[in-house]
C-alpha cells in the first residue's frame, strides 16, 4: 500500500472479532498483531510467553498491587504498557497492519490511517460460537463470555476516556451475527478500501 494504514479491531467476547481480524489481515496483505506481540516482548524480556499470557488485556489487581512515585508492581499494567510502546514503534516505522484489542484505538488515536471497529454480536450468537470453539456447555460459555468481556471492559477503560464499546470511540461498530464472520469481514473490507480511496483522493 502506497499509504499506511492500521486497521484497529475491538471486540466482544464470543463476537468472532479475531477472526474477522485473520480474515481481514490475510486478504489485505498485512501483518495481523494480537497475542503474538507477547512472543516478541518475552524474548526481549528473556521470559516465556506463556509466563506473560496471563497478565495480557487484564485489569490490575488492587488488592495485590500498588503503585509508589509513577511506578507499579503491577505485572498487568507493566505488560499493557510493554505494548503500548510495542505499538507505537510498529506505527512509527509507517508499517501497515492490523492490531486485535490493546486499546490501540486509543493508543494510536490520531495517526494518519487509523480505522478503528468494534465488532459486537448477538448475545445467543455468541453464546454458541463459545461453545462450539471451547467444547462447553451453555452455563459455561455463558460464564466465560461474562468474564473475558468484564476484564476487558476494564483493561480498556483503564487506559481510554471512552468507554469500551462506546460507538464514539470507533470509525464503525458492527455487529457480527447479521452477516457472520466471512461476510462481515468482506463488509469491513469494503468500508476500509474505500477509506483508503479517499484518503488518497486527498493528497494534493
């Protein structure tokens, strides 16, 4: 692509937004970054990933952290921050790629070329993506759709004015369940080309 472009995808849980994210990211040609940006900050932090997945796109924990003259203990909030610069050093180099959650709508808020979306879902729609993928029964699924959307409603809030899922924090929300995953992603794709069009069509 001539110009940058990041396309910044939020989520609810059971929405299917990481995939449309894969979709997306493998018909445009660009770099996709979720989880994989953990791989990254492990090797240069010499620690294992999986040591820092639990702390990834979670709230700080109160009771067991602190934080003493700008400085936290908190292993949650340091990670956040690790990704934050990650994220910005990517946009920085003029890089095009798409980025799943890390608050990067806001993080990246005001770089020439952000698209920003939140995809939501029919809660019965979702329910049921959650059980296919995970093998859980209903109350289950149920009960890890509430969890995840609560540590990310708080991750996010944390870190944005807006608040997580608030439509004018976004270019576009959508919700997944009308169009599924395949269509919604080849709706998305067409919004997002003609964005580029015209912002191209601006250049003097």
């Amino acid at each position: 692509m001539e110009k940058q472009v990041i396309i910044a995808i939020g989520r609810e849980f059971g929405s299917g937004g990481h995939a449309i994210a894969e979709q997306i990211a493998k018909d445009m040609g660009l770099k996709l970054y979720d989880r994989n940006i953990l791989e990254e900050i492990a090797e240069e932090k010499s620690t294992k990933t999986e040591v820092l997945e639990k702390y990834d796109e979670k709230p700080r924990n109160y009771i067991l952290t602190r934080r003493v003259r700008g400085y936290s203990n908190s292993m949650e909030e340091n990670l956040a921050e690790m990704q934050f610069e990650y994220l910005k050093k990517k946009a920085d180099t003029g890089e095009s790629f798409v980025i799943v959650g890390r608050c990067a709508e806001t993080i990246l808020h005001g770089r020439e070329g952000l698209i920003t979306i939140f995809v939501i879902g029919d809660r019965e729609a979702k329910i049921k993506r959650i059980e296919k993928k995970y093998e859980l029964s209903r109350s289950e699924a149920i009960s890890k759709m509430n969890r995840h959307d609560k540590h990310r409603k708080m991750y996010h809030n944390k870190y944005s004015k807006y608040k997580w899922g608030d439509s004018r924090n976004y270019d576009l929300c959508i919700n997944s369940s009308r169009l599924g995953v395949e269509g919604t992603a080849k709706a998305l794709e067409v919004y997002i080309k003609d964005r580029i069009a015209y912002s191209l069509s601006q250049i003097d």
